[in-house]
C-alpha cells in the first residue's frame, strides 16, 4: 500500500490540528476514495519522509517553500505537493480541505503525467447565431478535485474535499443513476461546478484552463508549486488513460 508522509512545516497550525485532519483524511482515502478510484494509502504525520513515502508539505505559503528550497522537490521523481496555509486562512477557506484535495489529485496522479480523452468545453458561437460550437478531441489533466473545488463535506468535524469520479472522465451516455462527482452534485461529465476548474489540451503540451464562472480570481494564476505549473515540466510524458465508471485508470500507451 502507498504511503503518504504529511510534513508539517507550517507555523500556523499545530501538531495536533494536523492529527486530527488526518485522521479524518485516513477515512475518506480508506472509505470513500478507494471505494470509487481503486486507490487507497497510509497517511502519517511525520517530520521527514521515509525513502518509500510519498509526501503532502504543509507550509505558510510560497515565500517558506522557497526558503526551505522546496522547489528541488517539486521537480524531482518523487510524488509529493504542497499546501500553503497563510493563503487558506486570508480567504476564508479551511486549509484542512486544501489538504485533502491536494491528496487525493496526489494519489489520483502521483507524478502529474496522466490525461484522459473527452471533448474539449464547447466554444460560443459569433453572436447571433444559435448554440455553442461542439468541442473538438481534447485530453483532460486527471485532476479530481479541481472541477468541483470549493464543494467540501465533513468527515468527524473535519472539511474535505469532493472530489470528481472516473466516469467524469468518461465521453458518452452514462446510465441515469450513474454519479460523476462523490457528493452527486454535477448531472455530467465534463462539467464543472460554479467554482471548479478544468484543464485540457487539445495539442500536446499546450494545456488550457478552463474555468467556472465563479471561480475566484485568486485561484485562476498558477502559482509556483501548483499542479498546473509543474505539469509543463512533464508534457513529453504524458500517458492517456481510460476510465470506467467506479473503476481506477487503466492506462492505453
């Protein structure tokens, strides 16, 4: 089984805030996560990462991770990601869930090198025309959370993070009753919550981000050490993977 070391270099919370989250975050992997995805793990709190971890640091914000050269783990081998706290607390949102969707994106796509074919969101049309444009062939970033951020729920008092299921990821009709999102709150895949964010390319390694409506401003940059920024670095190889409604990835080369 995978394991997930949560170092701790925040100053903003404590050792115990951090062993309460996870705990609450060893549920939803066990319970919920690995029910749908196929994907389970051991999370532990942890002051260095073993050599078989894989690590979640947790720090004040990007100035602490530069600091601390952090920037020699974003790009090495090892799959890891960072969660800054100070910008949580500043906006009013619970870093606890921070945690938990940049978690399960780590464990959904560890080394931020999977896509999985869909159409592209649909283009307005020039005005006065009726519709949309249909969208053309594109692949989609395996990132689970980023379509329904900001839609958490609470495990033992703890906010985590919804997160997408892999027939979100699935072009075609599903069955009625099918979910594409934990929580069931989108009706179908490829589509985003009012503030989630996709993102897609429809020429390899141009990616594009497409953003909800009310996706706030602040979360449309990249920062230094998001998944978005760090997946350039890997574009020449990207794996296109095939996914079936509650099962996990199964990559086609």
């Amino acid at each position: 089984m995978r394991t997930i070391a949560l170092v701790n270099e925040a100053t903003l919370i404590g050792a115990d805030d951090l062993a309460r989250c996870a705990a609450a975050l060893q549920t939803q992997v066990s319970r919920d996560f690995a029910a749908t995805w196929g994907i389970d793990a051991r999370l532990r709190p942890a002051s260095e990462p073993d050599d078989e971890d894989e690590v979640l640091y947790l720090l004040d914000d990007a100035a602490q991770a530069d600091a601390l050269g952090c920037h020699r783990h974003a790009t090495a081998e090892r799959p890891c990601g960072f969660v800054f706290v100070r910008p949580c607390l500043e906006a009013g949102t619970a870093w606890q869930a921070a945690v938990s969707h940049q978690l399960l994106e780590l464990l959904a796509d560890p080394l931020i090198n999977l896509a999985a074919e869909g159409p592209s969101p649909p283009a307005p049309v020039p005005q006065g025309a009726r519709g949309e444009a249909r969208g053309q062939p594109a692949l989609f970033a395996l990132e689970v959370c980023d379509p329904v951020r900001h839609d958490d729920y609470d495990i033992a008092g703890i906010p985590v993070a919804n997160f997408v299921l892999p027939s979100w990821f699935r072009p075609g009709p599903l069955r009625d009753e099918a979910l594409v999102d934990f929580l069931g709150r989108l009706a179908e895949p490829f589509t985003l919550s009012p503030g989630g964010h996709a993102s897609f390319c429809t020429e390899l390694g141009r990616w594009q981000h497409w953003f909800a409506r009310r996706c706030p401003k602040r979360e449309r940059q990249a920062g230094a050490y998001s998944r978005r920024r760090r997946r350039r670095l890997v574009n020449g190889q990207l794996s296109v993977v095939g996914c079936k409604s509650n099962q996990p990835p199964t990559a086609e080369y």
